[in-house]
C-alpha cells in the first residue's frame, strides 16, 4: 500500500486541484498586469498573523488575512493600479511584516513547529474544512476573473485607469495568495499562482488557453512535487515550488520539442523513483514514539515483541522539529502513540490528521514527581531527568501495552520491573557520589531550563540559564545575559553546560568572558547515536550524572555511573 492511500495524501490532491483552479483562473493575470511581487509580498506578509494566530489561539486565516490586508492598503497596491510602480512601497512594507513576524515567534512562546508552518506550509496535515475554504476561495477566484477579466485586459491594454476593477483584480489576488497558504506557506505561497502562468506564457496565444494550460502546469507540479514529498521524505511545500521553477526554466530555456522530450522524461522519472518510494515503511501495530527519550523507555518495554519507532531523530532539539511525511505515516499506523507532553503538543494535531484513533499516552501525566512548569498548572516537561519518574512511565507504558497486546502482558510488565530497577540503582549512586561535592560546587548554568529534576535528584542549584525559558524557542536579553556573566563570577563558577542538541557559540562566550568552562556537553531533551554510551535513557543519565560532578568539581570528582547499553529486548 503506498502512501497515496492514506486519507491526509488524498486531501492533499484535492487541495491541489483546488489550488490549480485558483492558480489558472488568477495566474495569467498576475503575469500580464505585473503583479508577481504583490502577489509574493501578499502571501509573506500573512507570516506574522499566523504566528499571531497560533500564540493567541485565534483563527489562522484570520490572522493571515488581517495581516495580508493591512500590507495590502499600506504599500498601496489594493488603491489605483498595483504592479511594479510600487514594488518600493512593497518591499518596505513586506520587510516589516517579516520584521514583526519574527519577533512574534521568539516573545510569544510560538512553537516551532507553528512557525515553520507558517513559512512552508502543512501540506500533509490538512483538514476536510481547510479544502472547503479553499474550494470556496476557487469559487470567488473563478467568478472574479469571468467577470472582471474583459475589463482587466482592456486596462492593461490601453493603459486606461480602471481603478474598481483595478482594485478587484489586486484584491482577487491577495484572497489567491492567501489560499495558498495552508499547503506551501508564507513563503511559497506565490509559487503555484505564479510559476506556472510563466511556464505556460510562450505555449499559448490566448488568454483562455494559458488559464487552462496554466491549471494544468499548476497541477502537475502540485501532483510532482507531492510525489517527490511522499517518496524521498521531503517539506510538500519546498517540493512543490522547485517543481513549478524547473517547470519555469524548461519552458523559457529549451526548444519547445526539447522541452517536451526532457518534461516527459523527467516527470515520469520523478513519478517512478517517487512511486518507489511511497511504500509504508510504518510498522502496523507498532509502538510511535515521539521523542528519542520515550522511544528508549519504550523499546526497553516492548523488548523485542513490538517495533518502536521515533519521530524526532536522536540529538535533534524536539523544540524545533518540523515534521516530515514519513512521520505522518508512521502515525497512521501506529497502535499507540507514546508522547512527551510539552516537548511535543505538535503530535496530537499529527495524530488527528493522520486519521490514527488508536490510544495517545501522554507519560508526562503519569510521573509522581512532578515539577511546575512555566504557565500556571503545567509541568516541566523534562521529568526523565527524575529515574523515579522514568520507572513509573515505563509502568505506564507496560500497562498500556497490555491492554493492546494480552498475549505479551507478562513481558512487558517483566522488562518495565527490570527498568524500574535499574532507574532507581543509578538514581542512589548518583545521589550519593553528588554529596562529595562542597557547597560552593553545587552551583549550575546551563543552556536553557531543563535541568530541574535532575538538580534536584543530586542536590544542586540552578543559577541561570542561557536561554530563559523551559523551551528553547526564545532569547536571554543583552541585559539578562550581562547579569549572568557578573553571576558567574561572583560564585565563581566552574563550568557552563551547553547541550548537544544547541548551538554552543552562546555558552563558549559566556565562558570566555568568566573563566569558567564550557567543554561539558549534556543531554537535555535528546540521546546520542545509535551504539554510543548515551544512545538509551539510561546511558544518558549515568554520563549526564558523571559530567556534572567531575565539571562543577574541577575534576576532583569522578563518580564513573556505569551506563548500561540497552539489553532489555528480550
């Protein structure tokens, strides 16, 4: 069965012939009244009210459209004739939407994953009701240009001022771009609305042969680029626009019977190699995990009697995943979804998309030591620093597998004793090599906050972090940071922890400015390689454990916590 089967692939198509409707009622007029570039700034001006959107909980194409409609009457191009006279204007009005989109996204506690849909779109992710409002935005697009597009090309013509139908035509175009922005994003939005009115421009010699050519060029390139997606496991949206601009370039470079030589040859090549790879590689009845962490917890519970996959790769921040076909697929079949709470709200909307109704286990809800979190009522999401809380969430898991498996109950609940035991070993140890450090050695910094529980376990005090917040999707002020650095020399701190799955220029600058030592690397929300000491929960512990002591000891301390490879499939 390949992927095209699956309800959130299916949707995907109808949302592209809807598209190619838009992009071949619209397209042409784009091209001939040289709106290209309102039309790109349109759909990337949406940027900041989608992340708006997404931190207030309204909407998202309300956010989109109210943002889009304020660039629109600011850089002019909905008032007299918009097209290239006030490309200026444009641009400095795009730049600014970008400006505050970006500053929305890192002070309003934007995921990631929202942010990055909102640049390339979500494709793979989209709903019945998404394809209704984009098939009713084709409706107006379809209806605009039977009517207005006598007038239009009159206007463009012989110059003549039309400035109502001008003003429909602009505003025509921006409801287009918008619609464009569920599956390609703010960024890519004007790649099938335009690319394949320029593709099919010296193919045609009247207006209603380059809208029916340009639906067609818009579609195929939706259909290749979606098949590239699906096949090499690549962003839909980025997929899409590079088929549209080789579409571009053949057609404006090549002889024509070249053209439809290297078109043929390569859309079937594409076709084929994509088609190949639209196999499942999902694991029916499995086990998905979402992060790296519980996909440990996990595979040390099922053993060898259930596959156990991971959506976010080992040493991949989970704050900044962006998720790819293949992990919607493997949603799709999976029996249950084992998530993180706060590292990965994103899954259960993946979830729900990818048409799964099997059980979500969120382990975060289960842990019996938990810490506050940054909002009122949440939690810290980092709670498998705590081994007791891994013991339970192994528990957890066990229980949940049982009631899905009965056959395999008694292994399950067998290997998450045998987990639990180990978990609770290492905590001791850990424990106890960490009362050997002297009071002036139990000071932390680290990249960002996600060291509570283990602080806690060992007895040590966090005094700063780089990054202010539980997630790793904001920024320390110059001020914060200043502050930080007169911190660390005043309790003269021996080490700044940066952590793998970061970019440690933060942390090495602000050990440069004190002294201290930022050669440490930890683990916060990730493991290591597969084979490598710190490739399972519990290798990550022991040498998370080992690392701080020996660091905040200047060396002084070795407690040598064994980490144990993960040898519980059985």
């Amino acid at each position: 069965m390949t992927q095209l089967g699956y309800g959130y692939a299916q949707r995907a198509c109808v949302e592209l012939l809807l598209l190619a409707v838009i992009s071949g009622a619209i397209g042409p007029w784009i091209a001939m009244r040289s709106l290209a570039f309102f039309s790109h700034a349109i759909g990337t001006a949406a940027f900041p009210g989608l992340v708006a959107a997404d931190a207030l909980g309204a909407l998202p194409m309300v956010g989109a459209g109210t943002a889009a409609a304020v660039v629109a009457v600011g850089a002019g191009g909905s008032q007299g004739r918009p097209g290239s006279r006030n490309s200026s204007s444009t641009g400095l009005w795009l730049t600014a939407a970008l400006a505050v989109g970006a500053l929305i996204a890192s002070r309003q506690g934007v995921s990631s994953m929202a942010a990055q849909a909102a640049l390339f779109g979500s494709l793979l992710t989209l709903t019945w009701a998404d394809l209704v409002a984009t098939g009713a935005i084709a409706l107006l697009a379809a209806a605009a240009a039977v009517i207005g597009g006598p007038r239009w090309l009159d206007s463009g013509l012989t110059g003549s001022r039309r400035p109502g139908w001008d003003r429909l035509l602009a505003l025509t175009v921006a409801v287009a771009a918008i619609a464009q922005l569920a599956s390609a994003g703010s960024l890519l939005a004007a790649a099938m609305l335009v690319l394949p009115a320029i593709a099919a421009r010296p193919w045609v010699r009247s207006v209603r042969s380059w809208q029916s050519l340009t639906a067609c060029l818009a579609l195929a390139s939706g259909i290749g680029g979606l098949l590239l997606s699906l096949g090499f496991n690549l962003p839909p949206g980025a997929s899409i626009a590079a088929v549209a601009g080789l579409a571009v370039f053949g057609s404006q470079l090549v002889a024509r019977p070249l053209v439809r030589t290297l078109v043929l040859s390569t859309t079937g090549l594409i076709a084929a190699l994509a088609l190949a790879g639209c196999g499942s590689s999902a694991k029916p009845g499995g086990v998905v995990a979402t992060t790296p962490i519980v996909g440990s917890i996990a595979s040390s519970v099922a053993g060898n009697a259930l596959p156990v996959s991971v959506l976010v790769p080992s040493g991949a921040d989970p704050h900044e995943y962006e998720p790819r076909p293949s992990d919607i697929q493997a949603l799709a079949g999976a029996a249950l979804v084992a998530a993180n709470g706060g590292l990965d709200s994103w899954v259960t909307r993946l979830k729900q998309r990818s048409g799964n109704s099997g059980p979500l286990l969120d382990v975060s809800t289960v842990i019996p030591h938990p810490l506050p979190g940054e909002t009122q009522g949440s939690t810290d999401p980092h709670w498998f620093h705590d081994p007791r809380n891994v013991a339970a969430a192994a528990q957890a898991i066990a229980e949940q597998l049982a009631k899905l498996h009965p056959q395999g109950a008694a292994g399950f609940r067998a290997r998450a004793a045998e987990l639990s035991k180990r978990a609770l070993e290492l905590d001791a140890a850990g424990r106890t090599c960490a009362q050997r450090l002297t009071s002036s050695e139990r000071n932390l910094v680290t990249d960002h906050d996600a060291f509570g529980y283990l602080a806690a376990r060992l007895g040590l005090t966090i005094r700063g972090t780089l990054l202010p917040t539980q997630s790793t999707e904001s920024a320390a002020s110059p001020r914060q940071l200043d502050a930080l650095v007169k911190l660390i020399r005043q309790l003269r701190i021996k080490a700044v922890f940066p952590e793998r799955a970061l970019d440690p220029k933060l942390a090495r600058s602000i050990a440069a400015q004190t002294g201290a030592s930022s050669a440490t690397q930890l683990d916060a929300d990730t493991l290591g390689p597969a084979g490598a000491a710190d490739s399972n929960w519990q290798g990550m512990w022991s040498l998370n454990a080992n690392r701080l002591i020996s660091a905040l000891s200047g060396g002084r301390i070795s407690c040598n916590l064994a980490p144990q490879q993960q040898g519980a499939n059985r």
